[in-house]
C-alpha cells in the first residue's frame, strides 16, 4: 500500500511494505525500476502496462498524481511508467 503526503512545498510517497511468517519474508518479490532519467517511458490510457496479468502493479506518474496503474485506467489518464512491482 502507498500514501502520497506533503509537508510545506515537499511531497513525499510513504510506502508499508508487508512480511509474512516468522521468518518475515518479503511479500513483495520484485521491483523493477522502468524510467529513468535517460529514457523515460510514457503510456497513454488505452496502453498503460499489465504485470503478470494484474497480479502486481505498475507505477504511474500522471498530471493528477502518482497512482498505480488500475487507479490510472480507471481515471483514463495516462502517465511516465515509474516501476513495476511484483
């Protein structure tokens, strides 16, 4: 789960991660960054990326804010693809 907050003029994205077990493995099992500085990768509404067919998410950044990618094809906006987690 995330959370975008903001504190005077600086946003911040707060990220809860979840462990499971005693072990307390890591539900998350992946995360793959997409943009980068050098090449950023922008996807329109019709187009915006499927991971493992809705089993994880995509980050979007879109001129209403950082959501993921089942938030954005709901609003029908598209938007830079930040990473994929799984």
């Amino acid at each position: 789960d995330f959370e975008n907050y903001q504190e005077g003029k600086q946003q911040y994205l707060l990220l809860s991660l979840k462990y499971i077990g005693k072990s307390r493995k890591s539900v998350i099992s992946k995360i793959k960054r997409v943009s980068k500085p050098g090449l950023r990768i922008y996807t329109n509404s019709k187009e915006l990326p499927k991971v493992l067919d809705n089993l994880g998410i995509a980050i979007i950044s879109t001129s209403k804010g950082v959501m993921t990618n089942l938030k954005a094809k709901e609003l029908g906006i598209g938007g830079e693809v930040l990473c994929y987690i799984w």
